[in-house]
C-alpha cells in the first residue's frame, strides 16, 4: 500500500509545483532547466522506491504512475472542466497585430517571446505582421500570419 | 468588433477568461506559499533547524532532553539526554511512554552496561564510576512511522521529562 500511496503522493507534488511554475517553465526551457529537471528526477526517486529494491517494487510504483496517467486522461477527455483545470485552455495573445498586454501579464509571456516565436515559426518580424498569436497549452506559441489583402 | 483585453474570444480559439484568470491567481498564491515553505523549511519546520530544536526537562531538573521537534520518516535525528545527579558507580534512563514503537534506536553512545525492557519501554543502565554529577547519552533515532510520537525520559524514581516529536510521512 504505501508503494501505492507514494507515487501518488509524488504525482500530486509535482503536478501542484509545476502548475504554479506555469507554461513558461516549458517555453523558456534552456540546458540549464534541462539539468534542472534531471536533479528533480534524482530527488524524487528516494522518496518514490524509499529503501525497496525490489523489482516488485519498482513496478508497482511504474504502474501506480502509469495508471494515475490513465485515469487522469480519461477523466479530462470526459469531464472538460477537468482538462481545463489541470491543463488549462489555449490563450490569445496578439489579435490583428495589437498586444493584448493584460494577458501577457497573466501568462508571463512578455512580447518579446512572441517575436522569438514569429521569427522562427513563420519567420515574421513585426506585430502588424500576426494574425493571432496563440499560447497552447503545452507551452508553445502559435503564430497565425496575418494574410495580405 | 474590437473587445477588450480581457473578454473571453471565440475565434480562432474558443477560450474562458475565467478559467486563465483563476489559473493566474493560483499561480499567483502559489509563488508566496512556495517561497514560504522554503524559508521554513530552512528554519526547520521539517525537521533540522531553529525551529525543530526542543528541550524537555524534567520537573526536578535531574533529567534534560534535546531533541527535534519534527522528523521525518526514515530519516536520521538526534537525542541528547543529560543526567544531572549524584550517583553511586551506576545510573539508569527509561525511554518510555511507547516511543520505540514507532523510533528506532539507531546509534547509542556510550554503550550501556544493561538493556532491559518494561513493558514496552527501555530501561538503560550505564556506569559512572569515578566521574562527576553530569552525564550524557547521545541517541541516533529513526522514525519508523508518520504521526505524533509522545516520549518520556525518566530515570529511576525521578519524575520523567515529557515532550512529544511530529514525524512528518
């Protein structure tokens, strides 16, 4: 049971500190968060196995992960409330080339994340030039051109 | 057609401001409770800090512990027992009230001349011989489960020094 209990334990911490990290953590991502997550990793393995080195053990708690997974997914592709909870929703941030400042803000995307974005997605240099600009929910911008008229 | 910043679009995307809203005041929250969770666990709300050193003494000051209020399971912490009385050559400490159901003894210095059990607490007899009124025994404990534990340090017909540990899961 406590195999059991500890993953989701640790499931549950790491959803709640990487919700409040926000998207941005995954957009910004550089070598250095990459080392990051790689220490993360190290010290949640401790608490997840503890002293066990069984191979029982070990997968137990790969199953109890996967399966936590699993249901979450079918939950969120059930109930949508659930989906946007967790995972939150798509959000615009430029509309027909005017930044929408306020929720930038709230994303904590500033404009020029949205230029790198541009510039190497549609290889677009100035605001009047997008359409829309989109933060996914995995973190990325979308670019959609503004098409010439 | 031009809304305000704020209003929820439904092209290109269908989104709900109250939603993104909500999710920045977590967020916003959620900075604050981890930056103070850090700065307490510095000072040792979980264990190994100025928080969690504690001091128990018993009503006749024969007995003084130093422990850790908060532990951990499975993770190490220390005990300081000081014995302040005169003795012949030997002298004896109880560890009771049911605390080594859940603390396992891990170090114990100095060794004692005689482990015997109580019940369910252990009464340790240690030689003085040829030393003065002041004693200590340094005890490395090992929560073995979550919860509060209530300790009792006695020796003899002293009264015991009572103090209760919070062992974190």
């Amino acid at each position: 049971m406590e195999t059991v209990l500890r993953a989701a334990a640790i499931y549950l911490v790491l959803m709640v500190v990487f919700k409040i990290a926000g998207r941005r953590t995954l957009l910004q991502m550089t070598s250095f968060d990459l080392i990051l997550l790689l220490i993360i990793s190290e010290a949640t393995q401790q608490a997840l196995l503890g002293d066990d080195f069984s191979v029982t053990g070990a997968a137990l708690t790969i199953i109890t992960l996967v399966t936590i997974d699993i249901v979450l997914g079918k939950l969120k592709s059930r109930f949508p409330m659930v989906e946007q909870a967790i995972d939150g929703g798509p959000v615009i941030l430029v509309e027909n080339g005017n930044l929408l400042t306020e929720r930038m803000k709230m994303t904590g995307i500033s404009p020029d994340d949205v230029l790198e974005a541009a510039r190497s997605g549609p290889g677009l240099e100035r605001f009047d030039q997008i359409k829309y600009a989109v933060l996914e929910v995995n973190g990325h911008i979308s670019i959609i051109p503004q098409t010439d008229s | 057609m031009k809304k305000d910043h704020t209003g929820s679009r439904d092209y290109p995307i269908k989104e709900d401001m109250r939603w993104i809203r909500r999710e920045w005041r977590i967020q916003r929250i959620g900075e604050y409770v981890l930056i103070a969770l850090v700065i307490l666990g510095a000072c040792g709300l979980f264990s190994k800090g100025v928080l969690s050193n504690g001091s128990a003494r018993s009503p006749d000051g024969t007995i003084q512990v130093e422990y850790e209020r908060f532990g951990r399971v499975e993770s190490n912490m220390d005990m300081r027992i000081r014995y302040n009385a005169p003795v012949t050559d030997r002298f004896n400490v109880t560890i009771g009230g049911g605390a080594l159901d859940n603390l396992q003894i891990q170090t114990l210095q100095p060794q004692p001349l005689e482990a015997v059990t109580i019940g369910s607490d252990l009464r340790l007899t240690f030689s003085s011989r040829d030393t003065g009124l002041d004693h200590a025994i340094w005890i490395g404990l090992q929560p073995r489960n979550p919860g509060r534990i209530a300790v009792s340090v006695s020796s003899g017909d002293h009264p015991p020094a009572r103090f209760t540990q919070w062992i974190y899961p």
